[in-house]
C-alpha cells in the first residue's frame, strides 16, 4: 500500500487536499495505492533499464566535456483532464496566433507599434529583434511554427503561461520517449481507460514543415533538421525527430549556398537542393555572413536563400523576438489587439516598470514580488522577493529606478505538485508543463506536453540539466470510457 | 539521397563492428589453441600482436609481451584504438551520428554491446571469463548485422554499411594468413601442423564450412584455396570482395573505387596457393596494399567533402 501525501501550500495533480483523487486520476491513484512502494520501485527501475539500453539521453556538460547522461524519468505520470486540456489547448492557439501575427507585423508594417499598443523604444532595445529579417514574409505569415509554452499552476488550481519559447524548444522527443516507457509501466491503465495519444506529433510536424517549401507541399521538397552537432545537449531529440520525420539530420558544414542564393546539401552523388530547414541553432550562429562571423555552426549564405524564398526555415530567423520577457507582459493586450479577443489562458500577472504606475507598485511590494530583467534568460538575475536579503531589496529597487524599461515584476506563482517516487516513496514534488504548438496553415498542439519534475524536496527547479526529472503526462478523457469487456 | 558525412559515419561503424567481432574470435581462438597444444610446442601469444598490427604501440606501453598485457591490450586497453573496447565505442559514437537512417533495433543492439563493453570489459582478461566475454562480443554483433539484413532496406546507407563490414573483413583475413599461415609455410614440418591449420580456419569462423565444402584432409593448400578462393564463404576474401563490388554497384560516381577493386579481385585470382612462407607473405602484403586503395577510392570520392559549388 503506497501512502500519498500533500506538500502544504500547493496544488496537487493527483489528489486534492483530503487526500481524495481527482476525477481523471481516480483509476491512477488507486492503483498506486494498491501496487505499493515496493512494486512502484521495481517499474521505475524497469523503466531506467528501458531508458539506458534504448540510449535515450541528454547531454551536460562538466569541465568543458560533454557527457551523455539517461534521460531521468519518474515513473508516476501526472493527470490532466481532457475537458481542461481541451480549453487549454485553444487557449495556446489563440495565443500562437496572435504572437505570430505581431512577429510578422513587427518585422512589416509595425502597425501594433503606430498604433501605441506596443512601444517603439522596448522594440529598438530587444536583443532578439534582427534587422536582417525586416521586410521577408514566410509562408502563411508564420514565423514561430514550433513553439514550446511552459504552464505553470497555483495553489488555487489556475493553469498559468510562464513562458514562451519561440526559438529552438526542445523536449518534445521525450514527451514522445516518456509515453512508450510509460506504456509498458502502466500497460493496465492504458487499456481500462481513455488516454491520448501523443504519437501523432512526428507526423504533424513532418506535414507543417512540408507545406511551407517554396514550391508547395506536392513538389516533394527536401527537408533537413539543421543541428550543431553530437556535442548539443539536445543532439538526442534531433536525432529523435529526423528519424521519426523521415528526414535528414544535417549539420552546418553538410550544406552550402551557392551563387544563385540556392540552399544544397553534400550527398555521396553529389550536390543537391534543400527546400525547407528545421533549424536546432539558435539566430546568431546561423549565418557568419550576417552574424556572428566566426560561428563555425551556421551556414554562410543561409540568409541570402532564405530572403530570396529558395529555402524556408522553421522556426524564421527573428522569431525570438516575440519570446523575451518584455514581450510576454504585452502577450495579453497583443491578443485583443490583433484577434479583437480575450485572452482564453491566463499570463502570470505581469508588473511592466516602463509604465509608471506598474512601476510603483513594483517598487511598494518588492519583498514580495518576484523581480526580473526582461533580457536575460537561463534564470540570471532573478530575485525572489520573499527570500530576498534587505541588502538584495535596496541594491534591485535602485537597478529598477536607473533602467526600468529593463525589468518586469511578478507575484511568487507556487508550482503545483505530483506524487514522485523519491527514495523508494512517493513524495509530492513540483511540476510544470511544456505542451508544443504547431502553427502553419492551421495548427497543432500536443495531447498534454513534457511535465518536468524538481526532484529535490521543495525546490521550484525542473530543468534536467540541474537535476530535474519527468514524467508523462496524461490527458483522461472521462467523457470516451473504454468499456470494461474491451479488456477481453 | 544520403549525406557524405552521413555515409562516412555508417562505414567507420560497420568497419570498428567487424574489427571488434574478428579480434574476439581471434583472441578467443588463440586462447583455444594454446590450451590445446602440448606446453613444449613453442606457440606463444605474439602472434596475436602481429595480427592486430600494433606492436609498435603496445611495446611503448608494456615492457613485456605476456599473456596478460598481450589480451589486455587487444581487448580492454583505452590507449589502443584498435581494442575491443575502443572499437565498440567507436562504432557507437559513428552510428550515434547517423542513428536517423537505420532501424531503431540496430542502435538500441550497438547502445547494448556498449553498455556490456564498458562495464565489463575487465571479464575479457581473465581465462577463466574471457570466452564468456568474448561470446557476447560476437554474438551481438551477428546479431546486429542480423538485424540489418532483415530490417534495412537496400538503400546507399546500407551499401556503405555493407562496403566497410567487408572491407574490414578482408583486412582482417589477409591479416590472419599472413601471421598465421605464413609462420606455419615457414617451418618445416611443424608440430601438430593439423591442429594449427584448423586453429587458421577457425579464427575467421571457417572450420565448419571448411570441412562441408573441401570434404579432403587439412592442409595448407586446401585452407588457403578456401580462405582466399572460396566463392561461397561469407568469410573469404574472394567473397568479401564480390560483396564491396557489389556495394559500389549501388552507389552513384562508384567508377573509380569500383576500378580498385577489380584490380584486387585480379590480383588475388593470381595468388598461388602453393607457396613457401616468404612468397605468401609477399602476396599476401601486395593484396592487403591493393585493398587499401579501395578503401581510399572511397574517401576520396564520398568521404572528403571537396565537392565544388556549382
């Protein structure tokens, strides 16, 4: 009998405050409870073996030296119902399109900014804003056709946007790998009940990235994953999707752009033409013509092909300018100004200290908010006012009065929790959720997304690379039960 | 169509999959025959370093030539490229580069022999775990190329595969004959002559078929017509070269690998089987040379990127 507890302050997603399941985790939590910790370690351990023989890894790196590590994976999946994922999933439409419009207006007509709805001072200091893009029109208007949002949810069960990630998001390769290990831990589960399936992912992606080559989806265009190399800690996931797309799986030195500013990879018959790049390098290592000059990753004339329509790439070059910190504060007023709607999923409420108001408000209740420049990312310069020395709180409020176009403010969001086997029991550990959005001609999202895991008692940190695990994620569909004498 | 780097990917994987497999029936077969022979007839374990082809290396490393150093290094020393070791790593960072164009099931093999490999590999030291060791090298890699044959398409990736799995074996082969066969043409009237030759035969997998298809007595001709002649067996060079040429059929702008290895297949149909140790060494050096050069026809036309820009 394994024994389910809460952490005191936060949502749980499996059970509520009593103890109780949720309604879409009834069949779950009962058979956690009835298979026991002993049973529970002997899957997760089954699970681990799966995972190191089939090579599913990711890569970090210690003294300059990339090492191979197992994906960490728990075995205990997190449950989410399908009716709430149902209007979470429109929710991340909606707002995909609306990012997606304003990339393309920013880099066009910048009407958003004519009109005062975004200010033109923030887009001259964006550090992801790219010059070179100005005036190019991909198919569709679409510029972040891959993007991975991180979802966050309170103590009062509010499913939050914490981020958006427009550039190269990863993680989708082991929300895919997640599932097939979960499968054969829980084979029982999957067959008393409705959960769905994530597999279709490859496949939407392969079509998106088909349809937008040059010459059109039927012209059976060649499309290649750009990766840095082996030594990328997500070498793993580019590998993965080559192979499940069916496509090549090419680095910067395989490919060359010619004179007439045509794209052409290195094959054993020779040279020949790519179409369309799904490109796993971030911006300024793309092309040393254009940017950085040294980067040894890129390809030299990537941009020429690009802009002349001989080559699309997914995700644009420029796409990230719609993903840093700044621009997620305005996400909910971009949504009303381009779709005339309201925003259907919910933004972190989000103190700007480039308006005055915002700003004081800011300054009165530092000890209490959580402080952050708007162009740093990877978790550098963030301070958490309630854990914050006075010393911190004086030496930010005079950063913010000297910049403060520079930085945004938030209230402490305490990430809801899921049962984790941690030493040999399960404990509640936090989450979040990265789901994937497609965007093309229509778009996709994925059934749930990658709930990753902070493993370490209490701490809010889910990244794998600071030992944060994963689960698999279950979207239960109450309303489609899969009727007992299916069982067979 | 494949990628150069791609393609020279795949035939560094097969070609260090092969050389693990042959060193371990190599090293497991001369374990057998040294066990076998009576202690007062003088074969000793230098053989093995005159096979491999890295004497040199291995004397800078230990001062003397025992059975201990001599397996550690073929089978478990970091600091020889050529171990068994180093030679499933190496297959598995090739392929981990090209995992995209092959059946899932032969990654997850090569990851596995790996995993074993590396955790294990002190087993293949000691006589009393090394045929164990030894076994599962071999068996995994039959299994990986069995994988292969039933799961891959015929595509230019596995022609590549298939190019430097053979490529490989004929180097290997040439290599076995000419320490082995050559040391026995050299003496005269060796001392269970029989055995020894059937300890050639069996190094590169051959006894059996050997006897199936030879049906006379063992002897220095007869194994040397069927290693280097035999149309049939997987393991001779004759056949280890049909199969390159019939990789390079495959492949588009093959014309000039393709011309080396005519000129190999000529060569060895000139090779007498009636031979005195000197003049098979001297074939046999002039084959492996010859053999060599296909394997630069094939960087030079794929491997090499200087591909101009039209």
């Amino acid at each position: 009998m394994a024994e389910i507890r809460n952490a005191t302050g936060a949502w749980d997603e499996l059970i509520d405050a009593e103890g109780t399941p949720r309604p879409a985790a009834t069949e779950l939590v009962a058979m956690l409870r009835a298979l026991g910790d002993h049973e529970l370690v002997a899957r997760q351990d089954a699970a681990d073996l799966a995972i190191l023989t089939a090579g599913i890894t990711f890569t970090v790196y210690s003294d300059g030296r990339g090492i191979d590590r197992a994906w960490p994976f728990d075995v205990v999946p997190r449950v989410i119902d399908a009716n709430e994922w149902r209007r979470t999933d429109r929710g991340l439409t909606q707002r995909l399109r609306a990012l997606n419009l304003f990339i393309d207006d920013l880099y066009n007509d910048q009407n958003v900014v004519r009109d005062g709805v975004f200010p033109a001072d923030l887009l001259s200091g964006s550090v992801n804003f790219r010059p070179q893009c100005l005036g190019v029109r991909p198919a569709f208007g679409v510029w972040a056709h891959i993007c991975g949002s991180d979802l966050v949810r309170d103590a009062d069960g509010t499913m939050y946007v914490l981020e958006d990630n427009l550039r190269v998001p990863s993680g989708v390769s082991y929300m895919l790998e997640n599932r097939h290990v979960a499968k054969r831990a829980f084979a029982d589960l999957f067959e008393r009940q409705s959960i769905l399936p994530v597999d279709d992912y490859p496949e939407a992606l392969g079509r998106l990235l088909r349809s937008i080559a040059p010459n059109g989806p039927d012209s059976d265009p060649t499309v290649v994953l750009l990766t840095p190399g082996i030594y990328n800690s997500a070498y793993f996931e580019h590998s993965f999707l080559a192979r499940e797309i069916g496509i090549d799986l090419v680095e910067g030195r395989d490919l060359v752009v010619d004179d007439d500013d045509r794209m052409l990879m290195r094959t054993v018959a020779g040279l020949r033409p790519v179409d369309v790049v799904y490109r796993r390098i971030d911006d300024l290592f793309l092309d040393p013509e254009v940017f950085l000059p040294d980067s040894t990753l890129g390809v030299p004339g990537l941009m020429r092909a690009w802009r002349a329509g001989t080559v699309a790439i997914a995700n644009a070059p420029g796409a990230g300018v719609a993903d840093d910190k700044v621009v997620y504060a305005w996400v909910p007023d971009l949504i009303r100004y381009y779709l005339g709607e309201e925003p259907l999923l919910a933004n972190v409420p989000t103190y700007r200290c480039y308006y005055p108001d915002e700003r004081d408000h800011v300054l009165d209740h530092l000890d209490e908010l959580v402080t952050k420049p708007a162009n740093e990312s990877g978790g550098y310069g963030i301070l958490i006012g309630p854990r914050a020395t006075a010393a911190e709180l004086v030496e930010r409020r005079h950063a913010i009065e000297a910049d403060p176009r520079n930085w945004i403010a938030q209230p402490v969001v305490e990430l809801s929790t899921a049962p984790t086997l941690c030493s040999g029991r399960l404990e509640p550990r936090h989450v979040d959720l990265r789901p994937f959005i497609l965007s093309g001609e229509s778009s996709y999202v994925t059934k749930g997304g990658l709930t990753r895991v902070a493993l370490r008692a209490g701490s809010l940190v889910v990244n794998s690379s600071q030992g944060g695990g994963s689960k698999d994620t279950w979207i239960v569909d109450l309303d489609d039960p899969i009727p007992y004498w299916s069982n067979g | 169509m494949l990628l150069s780097r791609v393609a020279e990917n795949l035939y560094w994987a097969a070609r260090y999959l092969e050389r693990a497999e042959d060193t371990a029936r190599i090293v497991r077969e001369h374990t057998n025959l040294i066990v076998d022979l009576p202690t007062r007839v003088a074969v000793t374990w230098e053989p093995l370093l005159a096979i491999i082809g890295s004497r040199h290396a291995f004397d800078s490393r230990f001062t003397t030539a025992d059975e201990r150093s001599i397996i550690r290094w073929l089978v478990a020393e970091r600091d020889n490229a050529g171990s068994i070791l180093c030679s499933i790593e190496s297959a598995r960072e090739n392929l981990r580069s090209s995992r995209e164009v092959m059946p899932s099931d032969v990654w997850q093999g090569v990851n596995d022999l790996y995993l074993f490999v590396a955790a294990h590999h002190g087993d293949g030291i000691a006589r009393s775990s090394r045929s164990r060791f030894l076994e599962r090298v071999i068996g995994d890699v039959l299994a990986v190329n069995g994988t292969l044959t039933s799961t891959m398409s015929r595509d230019e990736a596995f022609e590549f595969l298939r190019i430097g799995r053979n490529l490989e074996r004929a180097d290997m082969a040439t290599r076995v004959l000419d320490v082995r066969a050559g040391s026995l043409m050299a003496a005269v009237a060796p001392e269970y002559e029989d055995v020894q030759w059937l300890s050639v035969l069996r190094s590169l997998s051959g006894q059996q078929m050997f006897r199936r298809t030879v049906r006379g007595p063992v002897s220095g001709e007869s194994v040397l017509q069927f290693l280097l002649h035999d149309r049939d067996f997987p393991r001779s060079v004759r056949f280890t070269l049909e199969q390159v040429r019939r990789g390079l059929r495959a492949l588009p702008r093959a014309a000039h690998a393709a011309e080396t290895c005519e000129r190999a297949v000529e060569l060895l149909e000139q090779v007498p089987v009636t031979l005195t140790g000197t003049d098979l060494h001297h074939w046999v050096d002039e084959l492996q040379l010859t053999i060599a050069t296909v394997h630069g026809a094939m960087a030079e036309t794929y491997f090499v990127s200087h591909t101009p820009v039209r």
